[in-house]
C-alpha cells in the first residue's frame, strides 16, 4: 500500500510492522515526529507496545536495554545531542549484546546550536560498536527498519537507521508499506535464549576481570578481552549476514538489492563521488548532466558504514582514476571520517585511485547542484588530489 | 535544473494549514500519475502566525534532490497580507503563476509580469460553513483551477481522506466553491 | 551463520559460592559460641536466633543449636556484639593454628 | 500485615550466597540478605555501580540467587521502567521489579532517572542503601554524606554541606510508598519490603547503612551504629503513605521520650572524629527542633 508521508512517518511504520513491544524516547528536532506517531499508534492500538516518555535520551537507551535484557523488542530514536547524550549507554548496549534498533535522524550537533542536518552526530559514534546503516529515501527508511531489526537479533548487536534530519526526515513522499503478514514471516519473534528469569537466575552484565576465569560448574568463561574480541567478529561477519537478509527482504518484497553500497552510473565511470545518505541521491542529477556533457563520472552512496564494508567498497572503486568524497561530518584536526575510511580502504590496491576529500552542508547549508558540477569537474580535472579537505559553499 | 519537475511553492502563516495543502496535492497528484512527488516544508522552527513555506515537486518522473525550491513555476499564497512581508514571487520562473486567496479582483494585483489567479478563500470557506480562517482546503479549488495539473474530484478525494474526522464534507464543498470562484487574470 | 554461544558474547553469571574464594580466611577473629550460655541450645529449641538474623554473610544457621560455617565466615563479629546472652566469644584465631593443623 | 515478622517466623532460605566479596560486618550485607528475603524469588534486580556490584560477584560468578541487570550509574529508575515495560509487554505479571543503589547513585547521578520513574508512576520498588558517601570508589562525599563527616573528598574540615534529605523529594513526588529503615532494625527493615511487595506504583525504601571502613568503626559496632543513629533521633523510621508520615517501630517509641544525645553517635566513629563541640550543639539542635514537631503533631 503505497503512502505519502514524512520519512519520520515512514521510519515509526516500520516499527510498528516490527510488532515492536517497548518504546521509549525523548523529543528533540528532528526526530520528534517519529516517537510523536509511535505514541499515536499505541495509545490507539495499532500498536500492541509499552510506550515510556522517559525524562532523558540516556533513559531512553536505559529503558531499552533492560527491556531487551528482559526478553522484550526495543526501539527508541534520537538526533544530534541526544545521541551524543546516549554515548556510555551505547557501549553499554552493544557490549550488553542486545538487538535494539535506533533511528537517528541526522542533525548537526552544538555548539553553535543547529537543528539542521549534518550527520557528525551518528559519524562521531561509528567506533562504539553498533551496526550504522544509512537509508536514502523513504521506501529505503521503512525497509531498513524492518531489516535493520532482523539483522540485530540475528548477530545481537543493536542498530542504528540513519537517515539525514529534515530533508529525510521531514520532507514527505510516496513509500509502499509492506503487508503486516509478509514482514511477520520475514521477521520473527524476539526470543532470547537468556533473559531476566526468575526460574533461571543471571546476573547480566557483571564486573569482568581482565583474565580468564572459571565459573561455577568449573568451565572456563572468558574475560573482558575475549568478550570484546568476539563483538569485533561477529560485527565483522554482520557484514555477510545483512546482505543474506538483504537479499531475503528482496525476495519477498521486491526491493533492496544494495545492502552495503548503492552505485549509480558507476559502470564505466572513471570518476567516482562518494557520499552518504540522501546526498548521494541529490548527485544522480549532477551525475546524468554530467554525463550528457560526456564525463565519465558515477556516484555511490554507502548504506552500511559499521561495519565497515571494505571489500566491497575496494571492489567498487580499486580501478578508478579518481574517487571523490563528499561528507557532512569532520574528523576535526584530521579529514572527513569516510574519507579516511576509504583511503585506509585503497591502501592495498595496486594502482590507487586519486583521492579528493569535500565538506559540505555542514548544519544544514544549503546543497546546490551546481556547486556538486563545480566539485566534481575540479576533482576529474586532478585539481582537488589532496588529503586536506575543500570547502563546498563556505563563505568566508 | 531537471526540466520534467513542476515546482510550487507555498506561502502562508504557521498553523494556517499550508503544509497540508500541500501534501493534499501532492497526494491527489501521485494518483494522477506524477511518480516523482516530494513535499518539504520549511525546515527548522516554525512558529505559529510567522511567515512559512513549503516546496512542493511534482514529476513523472523520480525525484531525487530534496533542496528547497528556488525557482518556482508556481506559487500559492494562502493569505493575502503575506505579500506586505514576504517577496512571494522571489525566483519565479518568467512565465510563472501566482495563486492567491485575496479579495479582490485578479486585476489589482501585479507581479511584474507574472500570471495571477485570484479567490476570496476565506469567504468561500465560510460560505461552505467552514470556521473563518480555515483557507488551506478552499485554495486547493483555486489552485486546481489556476493550474489544471490535477482534476479537481481527485484533489476532493484527498481532500476527504486528509481530513477525515475534521468536517471532510466542508473542507471539501470549500475547495469545490473555491473552483467556481477563482478568478484568472490578464498578463 | 550458525547459531551463537550466547553465553561466550556478554558476561552473564550463574548463582554460586565462593565468588569472593572462602572468605573464612579473611578472619582474624573467629566467632566460638558457648553453647552453655546460648539460648537455643539451653533450651534445646529453636529460639532467639540473634546471631542468625544479624550475620551479614548468611553462616550462622539457624538450628539448635547454631553452627557458624568458618570457610566463609569473615569474623566481623557482630554476632558475639548482638548476642544477648553473651555466650560467643571472639577468639584470637591464631589460637587455632596448632588445632587446625 | 497479617503475620508480624519475628526472627523465628523469618524464612530460612538465603537468597545470597556466602562467601562473597563484601566488606566484613558489611551493613549492605544485612540489608540485601533481609531485604530480598522479603523480596522473594520472584523478582528482578537492577542495580547500578555500587558496592553491590562488586559484593554479587565478579564474572561468571554470581553471589545472588536472584537475577539481575548490571545497568550504568545515572540510568536505575529508567532501566527499572524498562523491565516494568517489558513485564508489561510480554504479559508477565507477579514479578517484582526493584532497583537497587546506593545513595550517589540515587540521589546524585541517579536522581534524574528516579525522578522521571516517579512521575511516570512507574510500577517499580526503588531500594536506597545509605551508607552516606561513595564508599565503592573509596569513600567519597556524596549529597547524603551528613555535615561534619571526614571523607576523602571532604580530608580535614568534614563535609560543610548538610545531608540531602532523598525520602522527602521522592515523597514530593506524591507517590503511594516513600518508607525508611535501617540494617540495624532488620525486622522493620523486612515488614516494610513485604509491604511494599503488596502495592503498586513507585514504591521507595531509604535505607540507612552503617559501613565500617567507610564510618571508620570496629566491625563488630554494625548494629550498634545503626540502633544509635535511631535511638538519638537522628535518622527516624518511618513511612509515607497518602502523603502523611508516621513514624514506625523503634522511631515510634521515642515519642515524648527523651533521647540519646547525638554525640553518642558521633563519638563511636571515626568520621566524627573532626566535629567541633559548636556544631554538635548544633546538630543536636536541629534534631531537637524535629522532634518537638514530631511530638507536637503526635498530641494534634
């Protein structure tokens, strides 16, 4: 059934089609919308879920963890500060091993105070171990929902959906919402083997020495390092796992097909930008004007950035003059995070791409197609071959 | 920069309804064919009775880039004294279309060369019993008129559907009166 | 991908003694009860139970009469200071070295 | 209550395991083997940073029969909530779902989460152990740390601030059940858990905590710490409930009697062991004035 809504709209859709049980969340712009149509759902029964307006963002991530610890599915969302305000309950999340689903709806953070969009908020937690997917339009918010939930049971390891605040997150277009019988056999139940159980008492989360250590029946239990260690693999192995269910999602639903990056044009492209989220869809149109103009350039947006996918991201770009990155995010003192990701990326490729590095749109500036034509031919022309990254549209 | 997209542009007051004017077009105009449908408000912080605007893009096509509209086709104008504060027709395409809720004729009003279509909507909302001040459902009528993008029993449908529970059947005889009394001037 | 040792993935602990070893070696005082004095074992039933209710580390038993178990019992000694009767003594446990041996 | 808890009818089944890692003559000790007793099995603990986090043991072992989600410092009340909605989702009822912290994590970086928990009504238990600073990380002030105290954030003058009074601004919260208690009067300690068991909504328990390294006191004084701070009227049992205090068990039987001089509480430990015989004076006044009021409401 085909809907013209907000991609907030779209994203607590999809949530409610998870048959998500416990809600919690604090309102902060742009992500608002979001939890204000859960509410609406459950308090008129759409949605079979327990909704907790809690006091703070880091409640929000406390109320769904010891949700989740106590068998329960979770889901809470967030933006900029809040997020940033979440950060030890993050760790605490994925170190806890729990399947929750987050959507941050992508917001520069303070100070200055911005609402607009830039996506340093969800870039500056990409090392806390959660999974980061990024949707690009609204059919590809609702359906990473529904997946992005899958997947986190299947690896337990929570999820973060990104997708950029207003120009996603507020702006409205038509998604089809799948039918509640096909996303129920896709996605099953949240039964864990271990929960808060009072006939088979744990005690979650405990203080973990740096060795090794036998419990009680004699066997040997790991210490933090190996627990550590077995989060790193199985966030590695994810990587295959999500392009499993991406590709069951895409039987079922007819949609998806590009879990880990989407390319546009990119077949015979000389020259490739690299972005994230709904910019890589803004640079379809540069690219076909470009290429009326007889470039040979192609545009490739990344829809998993943790973990990281760097055998597909060096299959896609080791053959190219040119590899341009195109970021709403700074490694401040450094360049732009995906920049460095993808140059670390290249490092093993024999004939390395010529790599430009651009900053864009930082708290909502404006993004005019023009200036992505102007960035673009400057790079193919081999004028931007440099780590230090350009401004796009600064006015100093 | 996409040739095949139709840009209108909005204007009215917080609270005063355009957002869902427009996306009442926008839905109406995705039955109609128009694949490509993207509505964005303004983003940021909207205040009650401050000045807003929402971009609304239609194509046969996909669209793909969100940025706001700078270049309108059109514009609508969902209360006339917006015009004293806001220049509505800023960037409008040369051969552009202005729809307004005014009250008086087409031929008072002058948009350095721009087409001008005018209707009473506040009278016509009341006339349809609509509280006075309820204009975003009544200038859809205008602008279905003005425009002839999208039939006029399409955009009632989504009228009715985008008010169900809140007077559907008035909302939609105003957009209906509306039609009848909107007024297209001379270049 | 096969299924996962949930158990291997976060630190989640099972019930039992002795997390912290046998803490009776922390003791520098052990508690010995004068069963000539104590309640429930003059009355030979169960009865005042002080020493039970105010063991912070669950070793004294409530049975007549009362045993306290010295692997995990740390001495603190509230035991002999609650007594009403008087009857356990904090005894200097390097009095016992030889008997233990 | 129906059946008066006595020390003889008090079940025998321990729910925490000997040989843990608390201190010796720990007054937590006392109150968590007591309090989950009344608690009884079919409950979920959670429980922040806090001496409790290392006395129910270190990986892979636990020293509580009970289970429990280890949650971050400032996220109790929330996480409680998070349980409670889960119970809730999954239909699962009869459970007890109580957080358990010590006074920072309740009043200071806990206070927030509280807070929200109250005042969403919140079917939770919120159990407080006061043992009056942060005794986990070596013995810090904390909000509830009382004036005068040496700690080691507070080395030579003692705390200049007075003690932050939680049981009142959880009690303005409105909630059902605000009660205190104490490790050194166990069977006031059980009766107002079991209580507690029987209601719902926000139910709040402070338990005042004596702790020998941290109060600097011979072991064995845990309990004859504990009954002096009640006994000179200085930390008072009682419960809230409609809004109207009354004083319970020991605390009660002080009405219109004279108490013990609050120097006698101060002089048995060693965090005291700075206050000058003026501020005593004081303090001794304040506690004075409480209880006139307490007596005069007794005789209204």
């Amino acid at each position: 059934m085909y809907m013209i809504e907000s991609g907030n709209v779209a994203a607590a859709t999809g949530v409610q089609l998870a048959r998500t049980q416990v809600i919690a969340a604090y309102p902060i712009t742009p992500q608002t919308p979001l939890t204000e149509k859960l509410s609406e759902f459950v308090e008129s029964g759409v949605l079979d879920a327990q909704y907790i307006p809690v006091e703070s963002e880091h409640s929000a991530m406390a109320v769904c963890i010891a949700a989740s610890t106590a068998g329960a599915r979770a889901f809470t969302a967030t933006s900029a500060n809040g997020l940033l305000y979440m950060h030890e309950q993050l760790h605490w999340a994925v170190g806890a091993r729990l399947p929750l689903v987050m959507c941050v709806a992508n917001r520069g953070v303070g100070a200055p105070w911005t609402v607009w969009n830039d996506q340093q908020d969800s870039m500056s937690q990409r090392d806390v171990g959660w999974i980061q997917l990024y949707a690009n339009d609204h059919q590809q918010i609702i359906d990473t929902t529904i997946k992005a939930f899958r997947l986190a049971q299947t690896v337990s390891i929570p999820v973060m959906v990104c997708y950029d605040g207003y120009l996603l997150s507020h702006t409205y277009m038509p998604f089809d919402k799948p039918d509640q019988e096909k996303v129920d056999a896709f996605l099953p139940p949240f039964t864990p083997r271990h929960f808060l159980d009072p006939e088979d008492p744990g005690n979650f989360n405990t203080v973990t020495l740096p060795d090794i250590r036998p419990g009680v029946d004699g066997t040997i239990e790991p210490g933090y390092m190996e627990i550590r260690h077995n989060l790193h693999q199985e966030l590695r192995e994810a990587i295959e796992v999500y392009q499993e269910i991406d590709r069951e999602y895409q039987e079922q639903f007819g949609r998806g097909g590009t879990p880990l990056v989407e390319e546009y044009r990119c077949d015979d492209a000389d020259y490739v930008a690299v972005c994230i989220g709904s910019l890589s869809y803004q640079f379809r149109d540069v690219i076909d004007l470009m290429r009326e103009k007889g470039a040979k350039v192609g545009v490739m947006g990344i829809q998993m950035y943790r973990p990281f996918p760097d055998q597909a991201i060096v299959a896609a770009l080791a053959d190219r003059k040119g590899v341009i990155v195109f970021e709403k995010a700074l490694s401040y003192g450094n360049q732009g995070p995906l920049y460095g990701d993808i140059k670390s990326a290249l490092y093993s490729c024999e004939k390395k791409p010529a790599l430009s590095n651009y900053i864009l749109g930082l708290g909502g500036r404006e993004i005019k197609t023009s200036q992505l034509i102007d960035a673009l031919t400057e790079a193919c022309a081999g004028q931007a071959a440099e780590d230090a990254p350009r401004w796009i549209g600064l006015k100093l | 920069m996409r040739k095949d997209i139709i840009e209108i542009r909005w204007h009215g007051r917080g609270g005063q309804g355009a957002i869902t004017a427009a996306k009442i077009v926008a839905n109406a105009a995705f039955v109609s064919g128009y694949k490509g449908v993207v509505m964005a408000p303004t983003f940021g912080t909207e205040r009650r009775g401050a000045p807003v605007f929402t971009s609304l893009k239609i194509s046969k096509q996909k669209i793909y880039d969100l940025s706001p509209i700078t270049t309108p086709d059109m514009v609508v104008v969902l209360d006339h004294s917006l015009l004293e504060e806001v220049n509505v027709v800023d960037g409008l395409k040369d051969d552009g279309l202005v729809i307004l809720n005014g009250p008086k004729p087409a031929s008072e009003y002058s948009f350095a060369g721009a087409r001008v279509a005018v209707a009473d909507v506040t009278s016509c909302g009341v006339q349809a019993g609509l509280p006075p001040g309820i204009v975003n459902s009544g200038i859809i009528g205008a602008f279905s008129k003005a425009t002839g993008l999208v039939e006029l029993d399409l955009l009632v449908t989504a009228i009715k559907d985008e008010f169900v529970g809140k007077k559907p059947e008035l909302n939609a005889k105003a957009a209906e009166i509306t039609y009848e009394n909107t007024f297209i001037g001379d270049i | 991908m096969a299924p996962k040792e949930f158990c291997k993935m976060l630190s989640r602990s099972k019930p039992g003694p002795g997390d912290g070893g046998k803490t009776g070696s922390w003791r520098v005082l052990r508690p010995v009860i004068d069963l000539e004095k104590c309640i429930p074992a003059k009355k030979n039933k169960k009865a005042c139970f002080t020493c039970w209710l105010y063991c912070p580390d669950s070793v004294v038993s409530k049975t007549v009469p009362p045993s306290i178990n010295l692997e995990y019992c740390k001495g603190c000694g509230i035991c002999a200071e609650e007594c009403p009767a008087g009857a356990i003594e904090m005894v200097d446990e390097s009095s016992f070295i030889v008997e233990d041996k | 209550m129906d059946n008066k808890a006595t020390i003889l009818n008090l079940t025998e089944e321990e729910f925490v395991h000997p040989g843990n890692r608390a201190c010796s003559g720990c007054g937590l000790s006392i109150v968590y083997r007591i309090g989950l007793k009344a608690l009884g099995k079919n409950t979920v603990l959670v429980v922040p940073p806090s001496c409790l986090t290392v006395m129910q043991g270190l990986y892979p072992v636990a020293s509580t029969k009970i289970p429990c989600v280890n949650v971050t410092f400032a996220s109790t009340g929330a996480a409680a909530s998070g349980v409670r909605g889960a119970m809730k989702a999954l239909k699962k009822d009869g459970v007890n779902v109580v957080a358990w912290a010590g006074d920072g994590g309740t009043g200071d970086i806990g206070i927030q989460a509280l807070s929200g928990a109250c005042e969403r009504g919140e079917d939770i238990i919120y159990i407080c152990y006061d043992n009056e600073a942060y005794m986990n990380t070596g013995i810090q002030r904390s909000g509830t740390t009382p004036q005068g105290v040496l700690t080691t954030t507070t080395p030579i003058r003692g705390k200049l601030q007075e003690k932050k009074d939680i049981p009142a601004i959880i009690a303005a919260h409105g909630i059902g059940y605000v009660a205190t208690a104490s490790a050194a009067f166990p069977l006031d300690l059980y009766e107002k858990v079991k209580k507690a068991t029987t209601l719902s909504g926000p139910r709040y328990i402070h338990v005042h905590t004596p702790c020998p390294p941290g109060w600097n006191f011979a072991t064995r004084y845990t309990i004859k710490v504990g009954k002096l701070a009640v006994e000179t009227g200085l930390f008072d049992l009682y419960e809230i409930e409609d809004g109207r205090l009354t004083l319970t068990g020991p605390s009660k039987r002080l009405l219109g009697k004279k108490r013990k001089p609050v120097k006698e509480y101060f002089d048995v430990q060693g965090r005291f062991k700075s206050l000058d015989p003026e501020l005593v004076e004081t303090l001794q006044g304040r506690i004075d004035a409480k209880w006139e009021n307490y007596n005069d409401q007794q005789q209204q």
